[in-house]
C-alpha cells in the first residue's frame, strides 16, 4: 500500500471545548478560530448558551462574549452534555462555583461513565451533589461559595484536574492538584495566558486565586489524537509518506508519536514553533519495519486516547506489544480494554486482556471480520485504519460515530491510500 498527501486534522478537541469555556468565563471578546465543529465540542457550545453565553454556531472564525467568572445564568433546562465526558466533568467544576444548581445529562453511552471522580474533589471544595446510581450521570450539581482544596489526583486525569481548577478559578479560591504522572496541561497554560496566577512542576499544580480572566483569541491547532491515526496508517503502508501540517505538539500528547518512533515508523516535524502557549509544528510521517514495543504505566497519559490504534497497529509488527498501567481506558466512551482485545479477536488477531491493558502479538495474516465498535469513535477509527491495509476486510459496525471527533475522517482516510 502507498500513501501519499497531506492532511489538515480538525482542531485539537481538548483545546476547542477549553476555547469555548475560557472565552465564555473571560471578561469581553474573544475570537476562536480554527476550533473542532464536532458534536462534542457542540455540546460544550450548547450547555454554555444554556446558561446564557452568547455562541454562534460554530464555523471556522467567530467571535465569543464573555460573561465573567461569575456571570453565567441559572439554566431553564437540563445541561445536555450528549457523548462528551469533557462537557459533563469540566462543567461540573464551572457550576460548582456558580450561585445556582444545574442538572447535567448525556446519551446512554456517556451516562455509563463514572462522574464521582470529579464530584468528590469538588464536593470537598463546597459544593452538593446528587447523582444516579452508580455515580454517573444524570447529576445536579448544587453550586456554593467554595473553599481552596489540595487534592490528589490518583489516576492522573486531566479532566479532573480541570475541573478542580476551574472551580478554582470560578470560585475565587486557591487549588492544587497533585499527579502521580503529569497528565494534559491544556487549562493550566489557558489559565495562564489568561492572567491567572499558576505554578507546575512535574506532580503538582498550584492556582492562585483569581478575580478575572482577560479575553483572548485562540487559533486551535491541529489534534495530534487525530492526526495519530494517519501517522499509523503511514507506518502500515509500504511505500510514500503523509504530512500532517499545524498539528499542535504539546509534550503532553505527543507519547502516541514517541511510541511510533519506538515501533520503527519514521517521522519528522518541521517548522516547529510556539503559537498562543502551545508547540505546534508539522508531522512527516513515513513507513518502516514495524517491531513490538513495551508501553508502561508512565508513558499511557500521554498517549491514552492513541492506545486503541497502537494495539491496532501492532497486529502488523514484528514481536510483542504490552500496554500496562491503562486501566483508564476501562471508563472512556466504552471498556476500550475490552473492546479492542474482543475486537481484534474477532477479525483474527492474537490479542489477550490484562486487568490495565493488553497484549497483542504481531502477524501476516489477512484480518477479516465485523468490529462492534460501541459507539466509540477511537475504535471506529484504528480498526477504520486497519482495514485499509490491503488484504484486510474489516467492516466497521457505526462508521458515523467518528463524528464526535472527527467528522471527515473517512473521506481523508481514502484520499491518502493508493
């Protein structure tokens, strides 16, 4: 198989929901541009008109009123947060500060996911909540006046960090948050183009507390989880290369491409530079022999949502693949443990579960099969990307659920494969 061609990924997702929160708590305009138009950042757009932010539909450039850090208004109806487990916790941190009580909802497959994580630190911060039956969604959060808080953050979850700083910030009140591994540090950097006081070394992040964020414009780059996807399929092919321009480089969501290089792809980034906090740069990435890695418990934060095509991807190596210290993939929009071990059974590869991740011996033989991808738009995609390899017929069960993240995926998928 070749590939050729370059390919423009939508907008980082983690940054796109976090543009559209900041310039919501900002004081004045703030112009978003380049931002990911998928239907989980369009949750975060409507539970945020639902509470009286000004957001027009989203569209490559458009400019956000700010209401302030206090200024949202008490919502008329259910927050709908629909399959975006970053709508329902970081919001939750937003309404924990607010003079209000708000009920968040999702779809059947993000009221699965547990929220208790996020209510704890909060709840220890001040505010009330009530949540169904196994501490998932539906879930009303009562907001109050906060009081600082010093949390540990056990599974290194950027979601729950945000949420505990942006209830920091909304509430005026000190916050630290300790890791065990530093997970994704998008709102620490926002926080502090903003004017926030923020301090971070390797384990811990300290907010001070904070009266206003200043407005500021946000050109979102390119999503390297997005981009990780035609990085792999160039290390499948056999001949040609892919270029993935503008992809934002944060070295807290780069491990998928360290990986990579580990496994024996070749890869290159040029023009790297520094745009609005973030490394952004251009990805060449190119086929090579491919060779089982070790993937341990410190690398998988920064790599968490490539894991499902990195097991993928080492059904074609030479070798043994084990991911260890993954047991976070258990809660994501399915089991994704589960579900990519069953999965790649099914199509004939050799794949066994382990409690925090999995083992995947490499092959020659053609897979062939159905994947039930659960709605999980990571899945549909790696085995998407596995089955364009040629030999391989896989058919994915719900192609369409890429559009939480990312809506034109196959069509670019078939423009680079020759």
């Amino acid at each position: 198989m070749r590939v050729s061609g370059t390919v423009r990924v939508p907008g980082d997702k983690s940054i796109s929901h976090r543009a559209l929160m900041f310039a919501a708590l900002g004081d004045g305009q703030s112009r978003v541009s380049r931002i990911l138009n998928s239907a989980d950042v369009r949750s975060t757009a409507g539970v945020l008109r639902a509470m009286g932010v000004g957001i027009p539909e989203l569209s490559a450039d458009f400019v956000v009123e700010g209401r302030g850090l206090r200024g949202l208004q008490t919502p008329s109806t259910d927050l709908d947060c629909g399959n975006s487990g970053t709508t329902a916790r970081l919001m939750s941190g937003i309404v924990a500060a607010q003079h209000f009580s708000a009920r968040l909802v999702g779809d059947e497959s993000l009221s699965r996911r547990p929220m208790g994580r996020v209510a704890r630190p909060l709840a220890a911060m001040g505010a009330s909540f009530e949540m169904s039956a196994g501490e998932r969604l539906p879930m009303t959060v009562h907001g109050a006046e906060l009081e600082k808080v010093e949390w540990d953050n056990a599974n290194s979850s950027a979601q729950v960090k945000s949420a505990i700083l942006l209830a920091g910030a909304c509430g005026g009140v000190e916050a630290v948050v300790r890791e065990p591994v530093p997970s994704r540090d998008h709102t620490e950097r926002m926080l502090a183009a903003r004017g926030a006081e923020v301090w971070v070394n390797d384990r811990t992040v300290m907010l001070w507390p904070v009266t206003s964020l200043v407005a500021l414009d946000v050109a979102v780059p390119g999503d390297p989880s997005s981009a990780a996807f035609f990085a792999a399929l160039a290390g499948l092919a056999s001949e040609g290369s892919i270029t993935l321009p503008d992809v934002c480089l944060n070295a807290t969501r780069t491990g998928f491409f360290f990986a990579l290089a580990r496994m024996g792809v070749r890869l290159e980034v040029d023009d790297e530079r520094t745009e609005g906090g973030e490394t952004v740069g251009d990805v060449v990435a190119a086929p090579n022999a491919l060779r089982g890695i070790v993937v341990e418990a410190a690398e998988v934060p920064a790599m968490i949502d490539e894991l499902p095509m990195l097991a993928c991807l080492a059904t074609r190596a030479d070798g043994e693949t084990t991911v260890r210290g993954a047991s976070e993939l258990r809660v994501k929009e399915s089991d994704r443990i589960a579900a990519v071990v069953s999965n790649l059974r099914a199509v004939g590869a050799d794949a066994d579960e382990l409690p925090d991740g999995f083992v995947v011996r490499g092959s020659r033989t053609p897979l062939r099969g159905r994947v039930v991808t659960h709605g999980d738009h990571r899945l549909a995609m790696a085995f998407g990307v596995l089955g364009a390899l040629p030999g391989n017929e896989i058919a994915v069960d719900d192609p369409s659920c890429v559009d939480v993240s990312y809506p034109g995926f196959w069509r670019d998928l078939a423009a680079v494969v020759a």
